[in-house]
C-alpha cells in the first residue's frame, strides 16, 4: 500500500485544516482533567467492588530514530487504551482490551499521538474481542473528526490485529474508533441548552465514581404531562448523543409546528447515565461492571437507581403523566426498539402512528422497527412499559450514519412526536383527582366542623 493513497492523502489534509482551528481547544486538551470541570475526576477511585479491568493512565514514550520521539497517551477523559510497545522504527502496536470479559463486541479506543518532529508511524492495533475491522478517527483538537478511509487499512475485517498509517507531529492528534462526544461536551451542552431555556441544570444522583449525573427539564411551568429523554447508558455509543442533542435542539425551538406542544408537556433530559463508563472509555458496563440497560429490575448500579428515582419523582407530582421515554444508543445500523407486543401503555396506539407520521416523513427509507428485541432482558424500554405503564423506545443510530443524517431524523421524530403526542393527550380526558392514599394526611373541607 502507499504510503498517502489520494483518500488518505485527502484525510491527513482534512486534519492539517482541523490543526487550524484548534488554538483554543488544544489549551483544553493540554489539562484532561481541568479544574474547572463540574464533574470531579476519579483518579482516587480505586475499584473497591469493582469488576471492571480499569487502563493505566501514562504516556509511552520511544526513540523513533534520527532524533525523533514519539509519545502516546491515554491521559484524557474518554481515553481508552491498555498497552503499548515498539515493534519497528516507527511501527507501534497498541494493545485494546474491554473492562470485563465476555462483552457486547463494540470495541472502543482513543489515545493521542505527537512526534518531537514531524513523521510518518505505523500502528498495529490489537483489540480483544473484535467482530469487525474497527474504524479509525482523528482529530487535533478532540472536537473536529474525520474518517481514515479504508485505503488507509490492512487487515482483514473482523481481523483482531489492523494496522493504520498515520502522520503526526509535535501538536497532538487524537485516534478513536469513533468520534468522541464525552462528559465534557454533553456537560457543556447541558448547560448551554438549559441556560437558553431558562432552566436550571440539577443533578440528581452520583455515579460509582462519585461524578454527578445531571438532568433538566425543558418547559417546567407546562402541566405535568411528561416526556423523558434519555442516553449514554452504554459509553462508545456516541450517534446516540448526537440523536438526543438534536431531537432535543429541535424541541427547543418555537416554530409552529412545536410552539403548541412546549406549552403543553415538560420534557425530563439525562444527556449522560453512565459518566464513568464514558470517562474510562468501557465498551458496555458502568464502572461497577454491570450493563445499564439490563439493570431495570434489580437496580444494582447508582446510576439506575438515580434515573429511576428522578422519574419516579415526576411521576410523583399532583396530576402528573408520563406519555413517553426515550432511550438514546447506537449499533450497527439505525433501528428502533418498541415496547413489546402485548404492553398496556398508554397513550396506546403513539407507537403505532409515530412511526406511521415518521415514516411518511422518509418515503425513500424503509424504517426499521421492531418490537420484540430482547423483550425479555430488563431494558428502560422494558421497565417504561411495565412500571411506568408508558411506551418506552430505544432509539438506535448507526455508529456510521453521518451526522447530518442522524440530526434530520431526530428532527423528524421530534416533530411527528409532538403532532402525535399533542393530539393524543389532547382527546384524552384531564387527569383524575389525586386519590389520598394511606398516609396521607386528610384536611376537612373549610366549614365543615
Ligand atoms: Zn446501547
């Protein structure tokens, strides 16, 4: 292979643009662990209880030859990256493993690269566990990614060893299977999307690694008809977040076609249910070493529990209703996880005509749905329907659908869910009176002895 294929030739050149607009970031990514972050850093932590295999955070550091060195770090939130040796030159093989075995085969890396000059290396990654050739991103300054075509790999897909050619000089540049979205920046839009809105961001419970999760809610003085919005409960899974922040982006705004459904429901947003998973950059688990999504029955983690108490509380509040929650991830395609057949939620028949209004909106696509995925495991789909009594939905993203497309389908499902979900509440009756329960202390009316 030559060294700069015209495609990869055209990649490197992307990120010597990218390397321009980095000034400001690179001062960013130069601390990982910045002071001012408002999630703490669990350098501390040290895993008691813990079933995850955690990465050693250093730098590597070699003698490439004719005086150049060449440094390779984990030593930022979202890293994830097990070992590292020299087997040439300027040949390096990067060692990948996930935090516990056996394990959902998504596998996730991200490290950074600098030479003292600039310099051609070759890198040989091994990940455990692969099921397909994993891709390759890059960016200099963590924020801006572009793709390494496939002109710049050996290796045959679902091969556990891939080599990639890369150009580095001293400014850093990041390698990741995927572009990274992580703590910092769903923090940052959090906080942006809650200020334009006039809403406070809170947290609402702690992660094992003691970082806060943090919800708000969009349109707190409509009734308390609900939607909830949720993602990141599994870490690489990044299209999710794009999906969420978009859908919600869409939500924000007070065109016609929304204005009507802000005045009408308040919507619940956890951006991030697993930080620490996110931070170690795991393949699956949180870091006490459990799959979130199959934890909705015995809540054994403080992230479950944390999500479920904030909607529990909702669902607590005098007239209150649930209509909907939604679950952000990605795989290998987009697809959508119903609640499963048979599932009394109500609104009954949403499911049904949202993705109906969707499709309509998608002539071109064939959507697809289904509603028996892993109908017997314990997703937030599954305790949606059956605890909170409402349609739960996984929302998936390919891990390889472009941005853009992924920004206008969630605009889409956030539109067809608000003509849906405003016209069904709208024929329903208002909610029943609060009936006292026990415990409840019961006032006599005024002027009755
Ligand atoms: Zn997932």
């Amino acid at each position: 292979m030559p060294l700069l294929s015209g495609a990869a030739f055209r990649w490197l050149t992307a990120l010597a643009a990218l390397a321009a607009l980095s000034v400001i970031v690179k001062a960013a990514v130069a601390v990982p662990f910045a002071s001012g972050s408002p999630r703490p850093a669990d350098e501390s932590f040290a895993g008691t209880g813990s079933t995850v295999e955690l990465q050693e955070r250093r730098v590597w550091t070699f003698d490439a030859g004719s005086g150049v060195q060449v440094c390779i770090d984990n030593l930022f939130s979202g890293a994830r990256l097990n070992g590292c040796e020299q087997v040439g030159p300027r040949e390096f093989r990067v060692v990948v493993a996930p935090e516990r075995e056996p394990i959902n085969p998504s596998p996730w890396y991200a490290f950074r690269l600098r030479s003292s000059k600039p310099c051609e290396v070759t890198l040989r990654l091994a990940i455990a566990t692969a099921k397909a050739r994993p891709r390759a991103w890059a960016s200099r300054d963590g924020r801006r990614w572009a793709m390494a075509p496939d002109s710049q790999w050996t290796g045959e897909p679902g091969a556990r060893e891939c080599t990639i050619k890369v150009s580095i000089v001293p400014d850093p540049i990041f390698i990741a299977s995927n572009q990274m979205i992580g703590i910092e920046e769903l923090d940052a839009w959090s906080t942006r999307v809650a200020m334009e809105s006039g809403v406070p961001v809170q947290q609402i419970g702690r992660s094992t690694g003691g970082r806060p999760i943090l919800a708000f809610t969009l349109n707190p003085t409509a009734p308390p008809d609900h939607v909830v919005v949720i993602g990141r409960q599994h870490p690489p899974e990044v299209s999710g977040s794009v999906g969420l922040m978009k859908f919600i982006e869409r939500l924000q705004q007070s065109d016609a076609a929304l204005a009507d459904f802000g005045k009408r429901f308040r919507i619940t947003v956890i951006p991030l249910v697993n930080p620490d998973g996110v931070h170690e950059g795991q393949w699956r688990c949180t870091l006490g070493g459990v799959d979130a999504n199959r934890d909705w029955h015995d809540f054994s983690q403080p992230e479950t529990r944390a999500v479920r108490d904030a909607i529990l509380a909702l669902q607590r509040e005098p007239g209150s209703r649930i209509h909907l929650l939604l679950d952000l991830h990605a795989t290998d395609r987009d697809v959508l996880y119903t609640p499963a057949p048979g599932s009394a939620v109500e609104p009954a028949g949403f499911v049904e005509a949202w993705l109906a209004g969707v499709q309509a909106r998608f002539p071109r696509e064939q959507l697809e749905s289904t509603a028996t995925h892993n109908v017997d495991q314990w997703t937030f789909k599954r305790w949606a329907a059956e605890v909170i009594k409402a349609p739960g939905i996984t929302i998936e993203f390919g891990s390889l659908t472009p941005n853009e497309r992924i920004a206008a389908k969630s605009r889409v499902f956030a539109e067809v869910m608000a003509e849906v979900l405003g016209a069904q509440v709208a024929r329903r009756s208002p909610p029943a009176p609060r009936v006292p329960g026990r415990g409840d202390v019961v006032k006599p009316p005024v002027g009755v002895p």
